[in-house]
C-alpha cells in the first residue's frame, strides 16, 4: 500500500471526522467535543486504534498471537501485598505460547530490554509453535528489562509484540545449571517392566486364595458402646431402615465427588486453557488436596467426642457439610477469583478440609450401622456414587463453565450439597434420637466403661537382662526412617515457603521434640515407634502391633504407589488443551464425563470380580492393564490429533484404574486388623492421597525435563510397580496371627 492508501483506508473506515456544526467563533474555543455530531473513541480525538495504523500497513496480523507463560509474583511492601517483577538468572529457560492460525511460520523471535532479536525453539508436538521455549543469553543487558515475543510468518506478517517487565540477574540460578532439553526415551527400554508384571501376575493366579472373603466389615468402635432398649422402632433412622442407609451413604459419598470433579477436572482444564503450566496446576492441587493427606488426624477425634443424643456420627456429618457449603459460598462472593489463584487454593484447602472430616465421619457412620453381608454391596455402591459425583463436578459443572466462570460453577454446586445435606439434617441414625440439639429425644447410644488391655506381646526382648544391640539398631533405623519421611514431606509442602533450609531447621526441631518424647529416659522405657515395632518397648500398642507384620506394611507402600500416577492428570490437560487444541469444555467433557462414567462401571464390575476372584489377583491384573492403556496413548503419538482416537484411549484407562483401585481397597480391609480398623484403614486411605499428592508435585518436574509421550510412558510403568509388590503380600496373615477379635 501506498502512504495515500493507508491514509484513506484508515479515514473511511476506522477514524472517525470531526463534523461542526458552524463557523461560530466558539468554534475556536478548543471545546471540539461541543460541536462534534460524532463522539470521540476510547482513543480520544476522533483517533483510530494505534495498532490500526501498522494493520493496514500489511505488517501486523491480527488473526495470530504470541503469549509469554510468565507470571508476577506476590510480594510485601511497606504491609501491602503487590505484585513483583520475577527474577531471571542467565540460562533460564523462558516458555510461552503462540497461535498461528493455520499459517506458515518462520517461527517465533525474542528481544531482551534493546537486544538483538533471538529465534526461540519450537516445543511443540505438531510443528505449530502452539509452545515455545528461549535461553536467556549471558551477554544481554542486566536489571530492569522488557522481554518482547513476536510470531514472524512465512509472508513477512507478524503478530502483535508481546512484552513483559521482568528483573534480570548477572548470574545463573540451580535451575540453569540443570542440562537442557527433553528426554525422549523408546518404549523399548520399558519392555522389562511390562515382561516382569506379567510375570508376577502369572504367579500370583497360580497361588491358592489366602482368605476366605475380601470384604471383611472393619467393626471398630463396637465395643466402646451399649444399646439403650428404650428406642421408637417406628421413625424413620439409619439403622431401621435399608433404603435409608443406602441412599444415605451414597448421596454423602457424592457430595464429596462433585467438588473432587471441579478441581480435578473443570478448573484445571480452566487453568490450562488460560496458560497455566503443569508445574503450576499440579502444586495448586497438591495445595487443595494436601488436608486428605492428614484425613486419619480426625479419627481419634471423631471416635471419641460426640454428642450422642444427636447420633454417634451425625452431628460430625452435619458440621462437616456446613463447612462444604460455606466455603463454596465464600469462593462465590470473591470478585475475579479466577484471576486470584493464591487465594482459590486457599479457599479449597480449607473446603477439603472439611470434606476429608465428612469422609472419616461417613466411614464410620458405615463401620457402625452397616452389618456384614451389606458392606461389600454397599462399599460399591458408594465409590460409584462418588464418581458419579465426580461426573457432575466435571463434566456437569464443565459445560457451563465456559460461559459462567468459575464463580458460576461453583454457585451451581451449592444447590446440590445443601440438598444432599437434607439426609442426614432429616434422617436420624438410630429411632428415639434427636433430629436437632432443640427438639425431643435422647441418646441411645451410650458410653461403655473401657476394658483394661494388656497387649500379649509387651514384653521386652532381652539378653542377660538388656535389649539385644542388633534389635535396637533396627528400632533405631525405623525411627529414623519416619523422621526421613517427615523430612520428605516438610520438603513437600513448607518447601515452597521456606526453601531447603528452612525445612532442615524445622526437621531437626521435630527430630529433637522426638528424641525428648521417646528416648530422653532410661533404656527401658523407651517407647518410641521403632522400639514398639521390634516389640522392645514396655507397652506396644494396638496400630504398631498390627503394622509390625508384613502384610499391613507392605500395604503401606501399595497404597503410596497406587495414584502416584496421577502426575499425569496435569501433564494430560496441558498436552491436549496447549499442544493438541482442544478446549476446556472439549476436554471436560470427556475427562470429567465419558471417562467418569467409565470409571463408575470399573468400581462396580471391580468389585464384584474382586470378591469372586480374589483382590490380590484382580489389583495386579487391572494394574497391567491401566499401565498398558498409558503406553498404548503414549506410542499412538502419531495419532494424537485424531479426536476419536484420543477420546476412546482416554475414556479406557479410567475403567481399569478404577477396578484396580477397589481392588486394593478390598485387599486393605483384609490386612486391616478389626481391633483397630478406624485407625489402620484411613492410614491407607491417607497414604493413598500421599501418593497422588507426591505425583502431582513432581508434574513439574517430568514435563521441565521429558516429552509428553516418555512422561505417559512413566506413569505406566508406575502402575505395573504394583504388580512387582503384590505377590508379596499375604492378605489372611492379619488375622491368622492376631485374630478377629474386636
């Protein structure tokens, strides 16, 4: 175009003409905006967009853009919270994003404050530039810089310049250090580990079942309690009532699966939609979801404060939902919570920390009033109705989302928790107790008289009257190998806050408050944990006693290893959102829907085949099959972009993931020991949350440093890991060894 052309392009279709109205002298008075019959634009004057200018002009595209993943960090000055320019150390690698609207690209250019423009490398998987990465060079300008991104195409247009303010530092930081580039490994290296699950599943059908049901009624509480015979048989209660106990226990159970399915499956699609990283996603989840890491904190708490005239579980119940409700409402009333993402996982933190009290209070509700031949039905039904509930949360809620925001969705999860509140507010656990503290009734359950328990193997083992060296080394060595787990933890979580220092001093505090609490004594009251796993201790307690046999602590590790594949649920969404172009709705959709659906269909056929089979021998087959079905996506790369494919390969490994999980669950109540069932059982659930918190935490990490397809491919090998520790597991040793007793 000529300068004459651009001019009358610009006048005739965007600018808009002052038009006076007369030749008044007030016309001179600069008060323009007067006598204009046409009103100034937002840029003022009568003026077009700037950018107008270079768009007629034949440079700039509009259709094609450029994004920096970057973000500004929040800091304190003066005691007010601002944002920060983010430091930058020399070798850091900077990413971003760019759409090229189908267009040929030459690729995508960067400048440091007055640099020379850089070529950055395309990271995508499809040759798009959809990702994109940049070292910062050694040699560029230091200190207060703007960083700009362009996206040049092949016809000499370019999009929109994109900058961001950042701080750049004349030295390298640990991440730089660190080699570049992404692993990409050949599934043949992972044969091994398929040939060797094979193997161990192999064997494990070939050994005979080693007990007689996997679905054993964990009665703990039991016996702290007697039975009023004064009771009104006629209301409606859980107790009497088999529909209501169903309904109940499984409209509970989908109360705490409609907010799981939002943030597991809506806002991260949200997040990764909007630029969010894997690294980011999976630590906001580690965050929202560490209160069910902790989730066995409330049972000594739920077991042995109640108020009985409402129920032994009810009033925890009630209390628990109003605090689910009431978070949700206070996320709602936050203006632009979606823009305040510190704030959102804080909200949430505190929401599943009421939804994990639910949890404990809904499974022991279950421990009290279910009798045995109903709980292996029912435990099915319940996990079924949590995915359902999941189902709802995801691909429910997910439809609207984009339309309503995340203040939206969440305003229409509260209709639904409070309905499903109407049970237990209306429902009473046992005839003759109170619906509420003001109406009649009274309590029915009553405060047994504890017996007096002598553990049978509380005495010491000596020689020639002290405690055998090689025995208190390995009480010592599980000592330490708690604190070493505490320490990996605080890693984990106050990491982030406090950096590897900060972790050390408050690891070496806890590892002082031990030594005071279990070893600052004489040697023969040393009570600590390691000394009641060996049996050196002069009282060991009921939890140790069980956890000191094989079985149960193999469990333990089962349990860690079960979802820690789940560092692929932030590492998928940004593949197939960011790389492979789906939207969030189209992602929700089916993650948050047909694969949910899927997954409710595993847990009930899981179940059944479990119990008919054996848990052990089902868990190990179901674990080779979810570890398959993650290298079957990972070699189909050739194939990602085709949708029908993708949707089958993600709607399958739900179903046998979710077989395999109430597989495991079957084989937890086995090597759980009934006398202290409430206890050891939520330490497995627990762990398994541990797990799936320590693989969302490492999200970051595999996708910094391996492509999408060797990251599938390691969280396949995870699964079959299962399959290398179940044929060590003997789920009747429990109560061979200990007994049944309650």
């Amino acid at each position: 175009m000529t300068p004459a052309e651009v001019k009358d392009t610009l006048v005739g279709g965007y600018a808009i003409e002052r038009e006076i109205e007369n030749d008044a002298i007030d016309a001179a008075s600069n008060n323009c905006s007067l006598l204009e019959t046409r009103p100034d634009n937002e840029y003022g004057y009568g003026q077009a967009d700037p950018l107008t200018f270079v768009e007629i002009g034949g440079i700039i595209d509009p259709d094609v853009f450029v994004n920096w993943s970057l973000s500004y960090v929040e800091g304190e000055v003066n005691g007010t919270t601002i944002l920060l320019k983010p430091e930058i150390y020399n070798g850091t690698v900077l990413k971003g994003t760019a759409q090229t609207a189908n267009k040929p690209a030459v690729g995508v250019q960067v400048r440091f404050g007055a640099s020379e423009w850089y070529a950055a490398t395309d990271t995508s998987t499809q040759g798009n530039w959809a990702n994109w990465k940049v070292t910062v060079p050694e040699e560029v300008m230091k200190g207060n810089q703007t960083l700009s991104a362009r996206l040049v195409l092949a016809s000499g247009d370019m999009s929109a310049v994109n900058s961001f303010s950042v701080i750049l530092l004349d030295e390298y930081g640990f991440t730089a250090l660190i080699p570049q580039g992404l692993i990409n490994l050949s599934g043949l290296v992972f044969a091994p580990f398929i040939i060797v699950a094979m193997l161990m599943t192999a064997y494990i059908f070939r050994q005979p079942r080693r007990s007689k049901s996997n679905v054993e009624v964990e009665a703990s509480g039991a016996e702290e309690i007697v039975w009023d015979d004064d009771t009104l048989p006629d209301q409606l209660s859980l107790t009497t009532s088999w529909n209501a106990r169903a309904i109940s226990l499984c409209a509970l159970y989908t109360a705490q699966g409609i907010p799981s399915g939002f943030i597991s499956f809506t806002l991260i699609a949200f997040l990764a939609e909007r630029g969010y990283s894997a690294a980011a996603i999976g630590n906001m989840l580690f965050w929202v979801y560490l209160p069910w890491v902790f989730k066995f904190l409330w049972g000594p708490f739920v077991d042995n404060y109640h108020y009985l005239p409402m129920g032994r579980r009810r009033p925890w119940i009630l209390g628990a939902q109003t605090g689910m409700v009431l978070t949700v409402f206070i996320i709602v009333f936050v203006p632009d919570i979606e823009t305040k993402v510190t704030l959102l996982t804080f909200l949430l933190f505190f929401h599943n920390m009421f939804a994990s009290l639910q949890d404990v209070a809904v499974d022991g509700l279950a421990v009290d009033i279910l009798s045995p031949e109903e709980f292996g039905k029912i435990n099915g039904f319940m996990f079924g109705a949590k995915r359902f509930g999941t189902m709802i949360g995801g691909a429910g809620i997910g439809y609207f989302i984009g339309s309503l925001g995340i203040q939206g969705g969440l305003f229409l999860m509260v209709p639904m928790l409070l309905m499903i509140m109407c049970l237990p507010l209306f429902i009473r656990e046992r005839p003759g107790e109170k619906l509420n503290p003001w109406s009649e009734g009274k309590a029915i359950v009553k405060p047994n008289k504890p017996a007096v328990k002598v553990s049978k193997g509380a005495i010491r083992k000596v020689k020639g009257g002290s405690i055998d060296s090689s025995d208190k080394a390995k009480a010592i060595a599980v000592d330490f190998a708690l604190l070493a787990f505490l320490f990996l933890f605080l890693l984990l979580t106050v990491g982030d806050v406090v950096g590897l220092r900060g972790s050390v001093v408050v690891a070496v505090v806890c590892a002082g408050l031990w030594y005071f609490a279990f070893y600052l004594k004489p040697e023969e009251e040393w009570n600590s944990f390691g000394m009641q796993f060996y049996d050196l201790a002069p009282v060991q307690s009921d939890i140790v006693k069980a956890l000191s046999l094989r079985a149960p602590m193999i469990g333990v590790l089962l349990a860690m290893l079960t979802y820690f594949w789940e560092f692929l649920i932030p590492v998928l969404g940004v593949l197939f959102i960011q790389q492979l172009g789906w939207t969030d709705t189209e992602y929700v959709l089916v993650t948050g829907g047909s694969a949910v659906v899927a997954a409710i269909l595993g847990t009930l056929i899981g179940g059944v085949i479990a119990d008919r089979y054996g848990a052990r021998r089902i868990a190990s087959l179901f674990a080779i099959l979810t570890g398959l079905s993650f290298f079957t996506i990972a070699l189909a790369e050739p194939l990602w972009e085709n949708r029908t494919v993708m949707t089958w390969l993600i709607v399958i490994y739900p179903f046998f993931g979710a077989a395999m999980g109430i597989s495991l669950i079957s084989l937890f109540m086995n090597v759980t020991w009934p006398k202290v069932g409430a206890t050891q059982f939520t330490l497995y659930m627990a762990m398994l949350n541990f797990g799936a918190l320590f693989g969302l935490k490492m999200a970051g990490y595999f996708e910094e440093n391996f492509t999408f397809a060797t990251t599938i491919m390691i969280g396949g090998t995870c699964q079959l890991m299962i399959a290398f520790v179940l044929p060590y597991i003997d789920p009747g040793q429990t109560r061979r060894e200990l007994g049944t007793e309650f």
